[in-house]
C-alpha cells in the first residue's frame, strides 16, 4: 500500500470497522544539523492503543514524535535516519508525500492552536478545505461527528458560529483534536497535550484518549509520569547520555513499567531518583 | 542521584513501625506460649490486652502508607515496598490474633489435667516463631534466598502440626479426662500452624518486594543446599 496521493482516498474510505494501524520504528535517528539528537530508536507502536514516551527534558521524546510524521524535517537543517512504518511501509521511503503522510498521522500539540479567525465550525474543518471543497452536508456532518469524537460536541453545538478562541483551554484542545479528527488520520501523535491545562481538563483529555484509542493508534509524549501511567498500554523510557544524544532505554507494558521496571535507570527515572 | 528526602524519611518511619510491630507479634507469641507451659493466667491475660496495641500500630502504619501513596505518588520499588508493608502488616496482626488465642486457650485450660511436654506443642511454638523472625529479617536485608528458605520451613511445620494432632487424639482416647484440655491444646496447635502459614505469607510478600513477582507455593525455586532447612 503506498502513501503516494491518489492511495490516501482509498485509505480514508475504508470504514473504520477495518481500522487498526500500527507503525514500527527501526533504527532511527535524528539530527539538527551536524548534531545528532536522537540514536537508534527501534519499538513497535501497535494499533488501537497507547503508547507514551517519556523521559527527562532534552532525552529526545519530541524528536521521536516528529519523526513519526515527518514534522521533524520542517525545521531547518533537521533530518532523519532509519525507518518509520507504518502497517509494513516506510514513511520516509522514496516517492512517499510528506503532507500525505501527516494526513494519516495527525498530530495535536502541546498549546491548543485554534486558528484564532476561525468559527468553530471552520476550524474543524480547516484541514479538509485545504485538501478541496466540501458540500456544506458533507461538511456539517464531518463537523458533528469531529466534535463529538472530541467529547466537545455538547459543549459547543449551539455556538458552532463563535469564535475557536473564544472557548475555554481545555475545549480549544479538544477543538484541535477534532481538527485533527475530521482529516480521518489513522494514528494520532499527541506532543505534551495536557500539559498546558488545568486538572479538570487534563483530566477530560485523558478520558478522551481512553475513547480515542478504539478508533486510533495513539503515540503521547508526556513529561507528567502519572498521566503516562494512567493513560498509556504501553511505555517507552528514553534518556539522553553524556553526549547528550537521546536513546531508548526501555520500552513495555505500562503496568509492569511503573511496578517493575527492568532497567536500574528507568526505576531511577520513575521513582523520582533521576539526577 | 537525586535523594527524595521526604519520601525516603516516611519510608523509614514506616519500616521502623512495621519491625517494631513484628517484634511485639513475636513477642506474643512467646508469652502466649511461656504463660500456657507454666499456667500463668496473668500473663495470659496481658498478651490478649495487649493486643489492642498491635492492632492499633497496624491502623497507624497503614495511616501512614495512605499518606505516603496521596502524597509522595511511589512508584516501582517504592510503591512495591508500600504495597508490601500493607500486606505484611494485615498478617502480623493476624499472628497476634492466634497468639491472643492461644492465651484465651490457656485461660480455658486452668487446672484442667494436661499431657506430658504439651505433647510437643512448644517446639512447634519455637519453629514458627523462627520463622516469623527470619521473615522479618528476609524483608530488612531483603533477602530473597531467606525468604524462600522460610517458605520452605513450612512444610516441616505441617508435618509436626500433623504429628501433634495424632499425638493429642492418643491422649484423648486413652483417657476420657483429657478430652476437654486435649481439644484445647489441638487448637493451640492450629493457631500455632496458622501463625505458620502467614509466616510463610510474610517470606512471599519479601520476594515480591525484591522481585516484582508474586511467587506461588509451588514454583519457589529448589532447595540450595547452603540455605536448606
């Protein structure tokens, strides 16, 4: 199956029952210049569930998401080594669209960004009109169904017209992620997305991650190791050595990650020991 | 290596209770066996006072655990140890308990007519006292070879236990006045068996705070000769 353009339609018409998408990471590396940020990184994403990537500031965590969508290269000088497949084909293969490929893999960040000019309603639908033109039945029902995807339907059926940066920061987030919904994406990268929130949303996030994960392949970067254990099924440990180069310590199963970690660094990393 | 201060004094504070609360378990057990040998009623009768305070220390360290997880959020070792000492401390207020029974057993026995050496029950005593003990060592050296030694202890006991409760119905059918005293003192020996059992639980709970598993009665690991018992 290629990520080459006229694939992609086929791809987002399957229905969803046949869903279930996962990537796999061999060998990559990442580098800002002549400085390699990021080495060697090999794990398995699995489909319809979560997998968080943790670790201490500058270990490398960002880098890794970007590269699963190819956001990575948008910085300047930034590129990538190795492999990122997903269901079997490689992303950075020769022929492979990079706007495609950040279509099957959407990505909400950390600030929620709402484009501040935009209704709600437009905003969801922002990334389809770049991609051509909607009848406006089309578009209602993809923006219903984004919206309530995002658990923000309620909240905001009755102000569709208002202004995105008009609602709260928690519901402008879960604005995002309908933003990101409404393109279809098979895998969603979530980039620290709660922790510009208060409790309570954070919280509704999380929940929604919870239901996301039936739909979608989910990969969080988060530095909040509690959010990481109660979202998560599956965690990844990375820490940059002396050479300040990120590296994989330890990936597995969330639950014995926090109970029994195998390495002596992640326990020392999430116990709180890490210095 | 970042030293988490405040985590790692409630840690201390918790360990300490949890050992000053073993030793007081043992205690009662070897005052419960000391007033039953020697027909001391009002020692009997302070091991089933006293042991409102070891139920009380149990409530007070799982106070301080309930705080320990609200406000430190222990992960891996740390919440395996604050999982552990839950555990450990429901168990040796358990032993108490039988210790206490075996005081109210005594009580009951006073100037009833009794078998020779209480027909073996104070080496049974002896036996699952040292296991309580080396259990409780296994957990502060943390030392998972002791731990599975204690674990296997438990088989001997059961086989004195068996060998007690044969010895006691002995009494019984040869003389019909030892009926009532010998049925006292075979529930001395199924409190001290139990004591046992949960000396064998406390060993387990030591390997799961090493280990992160839960080892089951049957997988532990054979016999190494230096550590057999």
């Amino acid at each position: 199956m290629s990520l080459a353009k006229p694939m992609v339609a086929e791809r987002l018409e399957r229905p969803v029952s046949s869903r279930g998408h996962s990537m796999q990471i061999r060998g990559l590396s990442a580098y800002y210049g002549a400085k390699k940020a990021v080495d060697g990184i090999t794990m398995d994403i699995p489909a319809n569930h979560i997998t968080a990537l943790i670790g201490p500031s500058g270990c490398g965590k960002s880098t890794v998401i970007r590269c699963l969508n190819r956001m990575h290269e948008v910085v300047r000088g930034a590129r990538a080594e190795g492999e990122v497949l997903l269901d079997g084909e490689n992303i950075y293969g020769p022929g492979i669209d990079p706007v495609q490929v950040r279509r099957l893999i959407g990505m909400v960040f950390q600030k929620p960004n709402p484009f501040p000019m935009m209704s709600v309603y437009d905003n969801v639908i922002a990334g389809l009109k770049l991609n051509g033109r909607l009848d406006k039945r089309e578009a209602d029902a993809i923006v219903e169904r984004s919206l309530r995807q995002a658990a923000l339907w309620d909240e905001v059926k009755d102000k569709l017209q208002a202004s995105g940066a008009a609602l709260s920061g928690g519901q402008q987030q879960r604005l995002c992620i309908a933003r990101t919904l409404a393109v279809e994406p098979e895998v969603i990268l979530m980039d620290e997305p709660a922790s510009a929130l208060d409790p309570i949303s954070t919280l509704k996030i999380e929940d929604l991650m919870q239901e996301l994960r039936e739909r979608y392949t989910i990969v969080v970067v988060t530095h909040n190791m509690q959010q990481a254990a109660r979202v998560s099924d599956f965690t990844a440990f990375m820490l940059a050595g002396d050479d300040r180069v990120g590296r994989l310590v330890e990936v597995g199963p969330t639950d014995e990650m926090f109970t029994r970690p195998t390495e002596k660094r992640t326990e020392d990393y999430i116990t709180g020991r890490f210095g | 290596m970042i030293r988490r201060s405040s985590l790692e004094r409630q840690l201390r504070e918790t360990r300490a209770s949890l050992l000053e609360m073993g030793s007081l378990a043992e205690r009662a057990i070897s005052r419960a066996m000391q007033a039953l040998a020697v027909g001391d009623l009002a020692l009997a009768q302070s091991v089933i006072d006293d042991d409102q305070g070891i139920n009380r220390l149990r409530y007070q360290i799982e106070g301080q655990c309930d705080v320990l997880i609200a406000t430190q959020q222990p992960m891996a070792g740390d919440l395996r140890e604050v999982v552990t000492t839950l555990s450990l401390v429901s168990e040796l207020e358990r032993i108490a308990d039988h210790a206490k029974g075996i005081a109210r057993l005594t009580l009951r026995l006073d100037r009833l007519p009794r078998p020779t050496d209480l027909a073996g029950l104070p080496t049974l005593a002896d036996e699952v006292r040292q296991s309580v003990r080396r259990a409780l060592d296994a957990y502060v050296t943390r030392d998972t070879e002791l731990a599975y030694a204690v674990v296997r202890q438990d088989d001997a006991i059961d086989h004195r236990y068996q060998a007690i409760f044969e010895a006691l119905i002995q009494f019984m059918a040869a003389d019909p006045a030892m009926l009532t005293p010998a049925t006292y003192l075979l529930w001395v020996a199924h409190n001290l068996e139990r004591i046992g059992d949960r000396a064998t639980n406390l060993a387990e709970r030591v390997v799961f705070l090493v280990t992160g598993k839960l080892m089951e009665r049957e997988s532990q690991p054979a016999a190494n000769p230096s550590t057999a018992v």
